[in-house]
C-alpha cells in the first residue's frame, strides 16, 4: 500500500522527470493489479479514471547541443514555422547560433527545456517573467504530427508542477492566438481563463487577436 506521506514525498521532488517516471511505475501497479482500492492517496483516482493521453512517456529536460539536428527538422517543418513564427527556410548557421543560446541560457528570469517523448526531442517548453509569484508559461510542439493528441497538455502540466515546486510560483500567464483553437482548449482544460483581448499578430499567415490567460493556483 502507498500511503500519503510517500505521495507527498513524490511531489516534492525537484527532478520533473524522477517524479513522472515514479507516476508511471504508479500506474503500472495499478494497471497490474486491477484494484485502485489500494491507492489510498489523493489524487490516485482521479489519475485511473483520466484518458491515457494525460500520462505520455513525456519529460522534461534540460536542452542539448546534440540536439541541432532535430531542431534543424523543425525549421523544416512548414506547419510548425506558421504556427510558431519562425521564418521558413531559416539559414543553418543562424539556426546553430540561436540554439546554442538557447542551451546556454543563463538568464534569472528565463528558463527554456526540451520536451521529450519516447527518447526524443519534440519541442520546447518556456517559463518567462520569473519571479517569487508568478511567470509566464508557453510550449512549442516541433513535430506537427503530435498536436492534437494530448502531448502540449501533458508538457505544460508538468511545467506547471516544476516551476511550483522550484520557483514556487502561483500565478502562470499564457498568450495565444484567437484562432489556434487547440491552444486555447488546452489553456481551458489546464484552468486557465480568459483574462484580456489585447494587441495582435500574424498566426498561420494571416493577422490574428491575441488573447491573453491566467490560472491561479491559490484559487
């Protein structure tokens, strides 16, 4: 039986990555076992009962130079340069530059990690504006062919979780597109609302209303 105190213990840990390994090696027990009875801490249930897409072999981790060659794939990926505006056909020189600052980030308010599933790289996760309460939140999935199948939800919980317990921040800030309608269904799902309409830019081509959100935790 997992009693509280070691559920407790789980969630305080700094590693994202540990504790969804741990959550993982959870599920398979119960899976294995067929009886939730068991699981006695909070929470448990609700994880069975949730769809399978909530628990993604994704992590979290820090970004790598040997990573370069997926990103490069990226750049080449039409769909994800409109969504994410990133100019097509983007120099590889320029590309490498960018990335290895991206990996030797040394900002105290910025943080970026790398979005892994199935040993992988497809994407990156961004916390902004860090401070003591609050920071804003975004994701970038590079692989076109994952959105749409749980994947940014279950990365940006997980950052959500970590910058908690590291930065032990409250208040998350979150911008999209009017028109990216998966983004903001999974804003909506997350707990985020809807908090202005303010400025706008160019989404998928074409000029787009921004719409900014905010979840509380302490709400």
């Amino acid at each position: 039986m997992i009693y509280q105190e070691i559920w407790e213990y789980i969630n305080n840990f700094l590693d994202i990555s540990i504790k969804f390994r741990i959550y993982q090696e959870i599920l398979q027990y119960i899976k294995n076992s067929g009886d939730i009875s068991r699981i006695q801490p909070r929470g448990c249930e609700r994880m069975v009962k949730s769809t399978r897409t909530e628990y993604l072999p994704i992590q979290l981790r820090a970004l790598q130079i040997e990573d370069f060659p997926v990103v490069v794939k990226w750049s080449k990926d039409h769909a994800f340069c409109l969504a994410n505006g990133w100019e097509t056909g983007r120099n590889e020189d320029e590309l490498f530059s960018w990335w290895h600052n991206c990996v030797h980030n040394h900002s105290h308010n910025f943080l970026r990690l790398g979005i892994e599933f199935e040993s992988r790289l497809i994407g990156y996760a961004d916390l902004a504006n860090i401070n003591s309460i609050s920071s804003e939140i975004s994701i970038a999935i590079g692989e076109s062919r994952a959105w749409g199948h749980g994947v940014g939800t279950n990365a940006l919980k997980q950052l959500i979780v970590y910058a908690t317990v590291k930065f032990r921040t409250q208040v998350f800030d979150a911008e999209t597109h009017e028109t990216n309608m998966r983004s903001r269904k999974m804003l909506k799902k997350l707990g985020f609302t809807e908090i202005s309409r303010i400025g706008s830019e160019e989404y998928m081509g074409k000029g787009t209303q921004l719409i900014q959100y905010r979840y509380n935790k302490g709400e």
